[in-house]
C-alpha cells in the first residue's frame, strides 16, 4: 500500500490526480478522484495492448502497471523529467506565450517526429492535445515531446486496432485534425503561427 495522503498532486484533470511515485521519482501514479473510471479502463486496456505489441516507448510515457494507494487504485507510468531534473513542462505551457516558444528547440519538427513515431508504432492517439504532449530537454541542444495522455483507441468496432491499413488512416485522420486546430487555438502566438506558416 502506499500512501498518497500526504502528496500534492503534481497534475490534476476532471477525473485523475497524477502523484510523484514517493517509492521511485522517476514515476508517477495515476488515480481516478471522480466515480467515472471510463476512461481509466479504456486506457489501460489500449497500454496492455500495446506493451504485448512490444512497441518502442521512445515518445511514449511507458505503462508498468496497477499499484494499490491510500487513495485507491493507480496506474503507475514513467515520470518524464528534463536532464536537469525537473518535471518536464507541457507543450501546452510553452505555447502560451511567444517568449516561451521561442525557447523551444524546432516545436515544428518535434510535432512531426511525434506524428511519424504514431505512424511506425501504430499508436491510436485519440485526443491530440499539446496538454498531452510533455516537451522534454534531453540537453541544452536537443529536446523531443512524450505523450503522457490521450492514447487510447476506442473504437466499437476494432478494425483500426487490428488491421494496420485502418490504424494508419485512423491515426493520420486525428493528426490532420489536430494540426488544422493548431492556427486557431494559437492564434494569439504570433511566432508560433509564423513556424506554422513556414510549414505550409
């Protein structure tokens, strides 16, 4: 058992807290706050169906599994931290200003290799989100971004998490949306929107 009584929450959404693993640092545990543990089934149902796929957890923070806290049961994941230590930030955060984006290093090309990386592993991300997409520092010269929510495939009927040929026009079909989302909901970073345009 261990106890969360006495732990801030390092993130808090509608229905899950995510907590410093106090045993392991470079974890966390996930725990459902609400009665709604929907969300929390679907996914971890996806991660184990990914972890027998062996994929590479190269942007992906890696699934070990259920852990039983004083708050309930958690899912325990990887804790993505910057080369100096910190919890790494999420993309989200940086976008908010244009001081901030201009200390990412090309957020363009990180967001691509993000999306090739769903492509080569087939990996259902169903809500794409800059909140889900941690920017992590791997030195002062070189960064990449892990999906730490969001990935989940749930589908009724499950042609796109069996076949491959419906995976890859599901998951460019979500990337599609989320890359035309990006100009409106950023609209009032201008130099965000200018690495936009020199994209296009």
């Amino acid at each position: 058992m261990i106890d969360l009584n006495s732990i801030e929450p390092i993130g808090k959404g509608t229905n899950r807290s995510c907590f410093v693993h106090p045993m392991d640092l470079n974890k966390c545990i996930k725990i459902t706050h609400s009665n709604d543990y929907s969300e929390t089934i679907k996914e971890i149902k996806y991660y184990k169906f990914l972890q027998k796929r062996e994929i590479s957890w190269d942007f992906l923070a890696k699934y070990y599994g259920s852990i039983d806290t004083s708050l309930g049961k958690g899912e325990v994941f990887d804790l993505v931290r910057d080369y100096d230590g910190n919890v790494s930030k999420t993309l989200s955060f940086y976008l908010q200003k244009d001081e901030k984006t201009k200390t990412l290093i090309t957020p363009i090309k990180l967001l691509e290799d993000l999306k090739q990386y769903t492509l080569k592993e087939n990996i259902v991300v169903k809500d794409l989100n800059t909140k889900n997409m941690l920017y992590q520092k791997i030195n002062e010269n070189e960064a990449r971004l892990i999906l730490i929510d969001g990935v989940v495939n749930n589908d009724f009927l499950p042609f796109s998490k069996y076949i491959p040929l419906f995976t890859q026009k599901k998951i460019k079909r979500l990337w599609k949306r989320f890359e035309e989302s990006l100009p409106h909901k950023y609209s009032f970073n201008k130099y965000f929107l200018s690495l936009l345009n020199k994209k296009l």
